[in-house]
C-alpha cells in the first residue's frame, strides 16, 4: 500500500491525519461559527450535540470551513421550509446515527488494509485516507441516490390512503440464538466473521423477497415488508438458508402486522413491539407470527400456521401465536 503514495516531507501527526479527513484545519470556535452561519450559538451548540458529538469548550477551535458550509446549508433548508424547524434537531440525529455507524466500519477498513502501519505509520495512514475517501464520497452519493430513487417510487406509487408516514405493514425480527454465549466464547475475528455472514445472508434474503432491512443490531435484523407473503418467504427462506450454512447458529424470527409509523429511517408502534416480543419467546429455528400475520396468511396452501395459544409477553396480555411453516 505504501508503494501508491508519494513521501511526504514534512511531519504527519494524528492532527493532520484529522485535516485530511476534515477537508481543512480546525479555525473556528462554536461562536464564530455560528457568527459566519448567521444562527445563535445555542442553536449551534443544539445541532452539534444532535449530531452526537461531544460538549466544546467556548474557547475551543476545532471547527472548519466545512463546519460552516454545512450549518449554513441546514439554515437554508430551514429557511426555505423544506425542513421544518421543530425537526431540524431530529433530521440532524438521524443522519448522524446512520453515518457514525458507516465511519466506524470505514475506519475498519482502514484499520484491516493498513494493519499495523495504520497506527504506527501516519504518513502512511493519511496519504491512504486522502486518496480512498474521494472514491467513497461517490460511493456513498450513488448508493444514496439509489435508495432515494427506490423510496420515492414507493411513494409514489402508493395507492392506500395512509397518511404520509403511517401505513399497514409487516414487521420482522430475525435474531441469532445464544449470541451472548458466542460472545463469551468465540474470538473477535471468529464474531466479526459470524455477524458478516448473517448480515450478508439476511440482506440478500430480504432483498429477494421485496422487503428492505431497516437497521442490524449485533445479533438481530430489523426488516419490513408491504405483504404478508413476502414477509412469510423471508422468515422461511432465513430459516432454510441458515440451516444450510453450518457456520452460522439458528435463528429466531417473529412477525407481526399493523399500522407502522415510519420516521427518520427507522419504524415505531405496538406492531413494532408485537413483533420483537415475538421473537423474544420462539424457539430455535422457528417462526412465530400474530393474529393479523396469520388471518392474512389463512387458507394460502404454501403455508401451514399451527396455534400455541396465549403467549405470555412483557406489556401483551393474552397474545396469540402461530407457528409458521411450509404448506405442503
């Protein structure tokens, strides 16, 4: 990797490796960014803090050219009632909790293609940063373009009359039986192998059968569908696939259908809950599905849906059950 860089005269320090990423040196302090963006330093301070990043000092310049260039955007879309002003804080969060996630797994990247060199050597490290980043900034636009193309036809060719964020949807869990003993007893390249292996299973699953992963948490996967079958297809398939895939352990998997609130990226309700819940008390290898699930799913023959009564859930009383299997 070395070999693709030119050397560098002067020294690299941890600073510079940050300036690269940055775009820029830190020159402003939280005042006189707010000052140059137009907007009061409590507002400020408020976005920065949604963002999820640490208090800063009053006397503190960590702030860059970027900084300001981005918070006068926000001001802009605000201004022009694209975001409304209530939100601007939960827009803010959102973005940064999908993007911290994607910086952590970018730095493991660099971490595993540079290995020792990328704490040892800063030269090293800083040049590879300032020649793979631009390649991701276009990676990451595309592939932003695409899910924002993908969601707004969705939209548009919703037909029900939902309103813009509630509609009727599947909910699905799948989660890995005994994590936390995997946890306890496998290395972090034997997890971090484990957990790649099902993410990428489960995505492709998912995507087959028309649903789309929500978020992955560790152990578990978050997906949603429009239609009770396609929900079905994906918790069989995962079940079936992982079967086959003898390095990875069983899954539980629950189901639920009903009104979802979609915000932000993520989803919220009682069906939500219904479904982890769910998921929570079915056995290894198993689907179970709720009331809702299975009156959508009764008399199709691919299917064969098995009561076991009343479960007993955290926050549910009385719920019922069905187990989901292949018809036939």
């Amino acid at each position: 990797m070395c070999s693709l860089f030119e050397p560098r005269d002067k020294e690299i320090s941890g600073d510079v490796v940050e300036e690269t990423i940055l775009g820029g040196p830190p020159r402003y302090t939280k005042a006189q960014v707010a000052e140059a963006a137009g907007v009061e330093v409590a507002r400020t301070e408020r976005l920065w803090q949604a963002m999820g990043f640490a208090h800063v000092g009053d006397d503190e310049a960590v702030f860059t050219d970027a900084d300001v260039a981005a918070l006068r955007a926000l001001v802009q879309l605000v201004s022009a009632e694209v975001i409304p002003p209530e939100l601007e804080t939960a827009v803010a969060r959102s973005l940064a909790q999908t993007m911290s996630r994607l910086a952590e797994w970018q730095v493991g990247i660099f971490r595993s293609i540079l290995g020792e060199q990328f704490a040892k050597d800063l030269v090293t490290t800083a040049q590879f940063a300032d020649a793979i980043l631009p390649v991701m900034e276009r990676m990451q636009g595309y592939v932003w373009r695409r899910h924002l193309a993908a969601t707004a036809s969705r939209e548009l060719t919703e037909r029900e009359e939902t309103s813009a964020d509630e509609r009727v949807q599947v909910i699905g869990f799948a989660d890995i039986v005994g994590y936390t003993r995997l946890i306890r007893d496998f290395t972090e390249l034997q997890l971090a192998r484990l957990i790649d292996g099902f993410e990428e299973l489960a995505t492709g699953v998912v995507a087959e059968n028309h649903g789309r992963v929500v978020k992955t948490v560790g152990d578990e996967v978050l997906f949603v569908t429009d239609t009770a079958a396609d929900a079905a297809e994906i918790a069989l398939t995962l079940n079936e696939e992982i079967a086959r895939a003898e390095e990875l352990p069983p899954l539980r998997i629950g189901l639920a259908r009903g009104s979802v609130l979609a915000r932000f990226g993520d989803v919220y309700g009682s069906t939500v809950n219904i479904a982890s819940r769910l998921t929570s008390v079915a056995r290894p290898a198993s689907v179970l599905v709720d009331r809702e699930m299975a009156a959508a799913l009764r008399g199709r023959p691919d299917y064969r849906l098995i009561s076991v009564g009343p479960t007993k859930v955290q926050g549910f009383r009385g719920l019922r059950a069905w187990a989901l299997r292949r018809g036939g």
